[in-house]
C-alpha cells in the first residue's frame, strides 16, 4: 500500500475532507473491504493470524498482516503476544473496535438489501 506524497492536492483534500465529515474520517480509519471483514470476524472474540487467514481464504498474508498493523495503529484492534515456543499471537477487538459491531450489522444488512434489487 503506498503512501500519498504529504505535498500533493490530493492529500490536502483527503485531509480536508476528514476534518469535515466525521463519516468520512471514520471510513478512512477502517479501512476497506479487509479492514470491515477482519473486524466482522473479530466481533466473535480473540483470533489468531492463521485462523483469521482460514476465514479469509481470499486475501493475501501480506495484505492481512499489513490490514492487522492499520486496524492496530488506529486502535480498533489489539495484538498480544504470548511468550510461549512457538509464539502464539492473538488479536482482540478493543472497546472501540466493538462499538463497530452495530455498523457493521447495519452495513451487512443494507448490502444484501442492495443486493436483491
């Protein structure tokens, strides 16, 4: 995943445009899809990377380790890790990680709405 060169026109609109429309903003600290579907599954409880991957068999381990480091950075996930041989690593929604959980229902539930016309 690049990065937007900070001096560019479209990085001031983005930034512009967060600062204006909380939904937005809010958008953009999910993520896309994988960032919605890594969260979805988490909204279960604790999961591993390898499990995780299992329920995603459509992403690359790449884009979910560089989708788990975001999620992460923006606090909506935690990641522990167990010192045990062989590490043993576990990611965990936090408190505002589960507030998501009723957006992504709504989200679902609009989609196969949408879905079905």
């Amino acid at each position: 995943m690049s990065k937007i060169k900070e001096s560019s026109t479209n990085f001031a609109n983005k930034q512009a445009l967060m600062e204006e429309c909380s939904e937005v903003y809010a958008a953009n600290i999910i993520g896309g899809q994988w960032g919605l579907v890594i969260c979805s599954w988490l909204l279960n409880g604790k999961l591993r990377f390898g499990e995780l991957k299992k329920l995603i068999p459509t992403i690359t381990e790449r884009m979910l380790t560089l989708q788990l480091r975001k999620l992460e950075e923006n606090k909506i996930l935690k990641r522990t890790v167990y010192a045990e041989v062989p590490p043993r690593v576990e990611y965990e929604l936090t408190e505002i990680g589960y507030d998501l959980g009723p957006v992504i229902k709504l989200l679902e539930k609009w989609g196969q709405k949408h879905k079905e016309l």
